[in-house]
C-alpha cells in the first residue's frame, strides 16, 4: 500500500496522469451512479415511489432507461414517464416512442410507452403509415389487453380523421371486431367511434 500510494503520489505531478486519474474516476463515479438509479427504478414497489422519481428524475435521463435489459426497469421507466407534467410529454422523442411500441415483446412497456405517444400531438404531415398499421391491427387483436386496444384504438382514429379514405378504412376495421370477446371500455370507445364517423 505505501508503495501504491508512492507511486500515486510521484504520478501525479504528470499532467497526462492527472487527466487519465481524473477520468476514471469520473467512469466510476458514472457508472456508481447508472447502477444506483437502474436499482432505485427496479425497487419501485408502488406509485408513491413512482411519484417522488417523477418529481427527481429528468426525462433525458429515464429515456435512457427505456430500452434496459431488465425489462422491469424499462417498465418502471416508461412508468414514471408517465407521470410527468404534459409540458415535459410533449417534449419527448415521438418517434422513439413509436418505434419502442411497435417493437418491444413486453405487452405492459407497449402499453405505457403507447400512453406517452397517446399524450402528445398527431400531425397531419407527419403521420407514420407502420404505426398507423400496427394501431389498426393491435385494436382487432383480442388477445392484447383492454388498454393497448383501447390506446391503438384511438391513436388510429387520430390519424386517420385526417382523410376521408383512412376513416373508412378506421370504421370498416372497427365493424370486424367481435363486440362480445371485448371488455366493456373498449365496447364503450367502439360506439363512440361508430356514431362519431367525422
């Protein structure tokens, strides 16, 4: 140990030592904090912990959180997101958004990242057909849960009242769903569309 120290304390009169050292430790401390806030993200046990993350935590930073490899992270990631004031919402990346709901195997991070996109403005001119695509066929399929059906539902109704060919194609998707497979708020969402043709 006296000789680490030593050579500690003979290195650091190099500047090249000083700015590799100081390096490092900032790496570490880095990465001391990723460990600390991915374990903060996968303790929470509730939504009053979720609330005090949505208070502390940036946006930029639970972005980064949204593609983890532990999947209950990127949950409870998506999940504080959620709570966050529609000011900040509306400031988050719409497509990576989508492009996270269109392709993560895991039905609940689908469904929260769907209510972030759901939360934000769809423009005309920058309608994206896939997405269009998935949400008219995620609202028929009977085995998502009552809440992607309901966000695919009426994220595709969104769209598609922009053009009269897209809402006929919303309503002819709509008549072939089977009502009696469907939980009673989609049943409810069905009709409203159904008698609000635009």
């Amino acid at each position: 140990m006296q000789i680490c120290a030593h050579v500690i304390r003979t290195d650091m009169r190099n500047p090249s030592f000083l700015c590799i050292f100081a390096i490092r430790i900032q790496f570490a401390f880095l990465c001391m904090k990723d460990y600390d806030f991915s374990q903060q993200l996968h303790d929470v046990k509730g939504i009053s912990d979720v609330l005090k993350l949505a208070k502390a935590a940036p946006c930029p930073l639970l972005l980064g959180y949204l593609d983890h490899e532990d999947i209950r992270v990127a949950r409870n990631a998506a999940w504080v997101l959620t709570h966050k004031p529609i000011s900040l919402i509306l400031t988050l990346p719409h497509d990576r958004l989508i492009n996270l709901a269109m392709t993560t195997p895991d039905t609940p991070l689908r469904r929260l990242t769907l209510c972030l996109v759901e939360k934000q403005p769809i423009l005309e001119e920058e309608i994206n057909t896939d997405f269009l695509d998935f949400c008219l066929l995620h609202m028929r399929l009977i085995q998502e849960p009552p809440g992607v059906q309901a966000l695919c539902m009426k994220l595709a109704y969104r769209m598609c009242s922009f053009y009269p060919e897209l809402m006929h194609e919303f309503q002819v998707n709509l008549s072939i769903i089977q009502p009696e497979l469907l939980k009673p708020g989609v049943k409810h969402l069905i009709k409203k569309y159904q008698n609000n043709k635009h």
